[in-house]
C-alpha cells in the first residue's frame, strides 16, 4: 500500500517535471537576427565559442551562398584576364585603347586615322 502511494507520488511528479520542461521550452528566450530583423527563437541561431551568432541559420546560410558564387566570379574574371593576353589590338576600337590609356594613368591627346576600304561593287549608279 505505502509503495503504491509511493509510485503515484513519483508518477504525478515526473508528469509535473515534464509538463514544467515543456513550458519552459515554450519560453525560449528569443533573439533578433541583425540581418533580417525577424525575432526567433535561439535554436535558430548558431551557437560558436564566444556563444550565440547574431544571424540566424537561414541568414547564415544565404550568406555562404552568396560568398561562394561571388567566389566564382572572382575565378571567372580572373580566368577573363588571362585570356585577355592573346587579344590583339586590331580587337580594340581606337576609343577603348583610349579610355585604357587613361586608366593606366597617361595624359595624351591622340590623332588617328581610320582606312575605309570601299569596294565599287558597293557604289550604285
């Protein structure tokens, strides 16, 4: 008799644990991502050595994938410049040689000449 009223008292408190351990989780103190603004919960946050990041995870991970295609890019335009080794000048208009010129940091003033080949097949009578 003493141990079954013994059981119901440690069944009733185990239900109360829980039923506290619940609501405590419902009282998750929550924070504010300082990228999006959005108040969430701190399981929606990482959590590093110095404690909690300040953006949660979905802002987190849209910003690596935004790091790597900037990171591709950065790869494409480099691989861009290397090729750009092989170009010629006749593959530059005379204004883009210019605006390179003044790039490069020279001050000029430029004359030039442009040839027309003008066949006599193009010439109506």
């Amino acid at each position: 008799m003493i141990i079954k009223v013994q059981m119901v008292i440690v069944s009733h408190l185990f239900k109360e644990h829980l039923t506290i351990k619940k609501n405590m989780k419902e009282m998750e103190e929550m924070q504010v991502c300082k990228c999006c603004g959005k108040e969430l919960p701190l399981s929606m946050y990482r959590s590093s050595r110095l404690g909690r990041l300040k953006t949660c995870k979905e802002c987190t991970r849209k910003h690596q994938i935004m790091a790597k295609l900037d990171k591709k890019i950065a790869k494409l335009k480099e691989k861009d410049a290397t090729d750009a080794r092989f170009l010629r000048l006749k593959d530059f208009t005379p204004r883009e040689l210019m605006a390179e010129l003044k790039r490069r940091g020279f001050k000029f003033t430029m004359e030039y000449v442009e040839t027309h080949i003008i066949s006599s097949k193009d010439i109506e009578i």
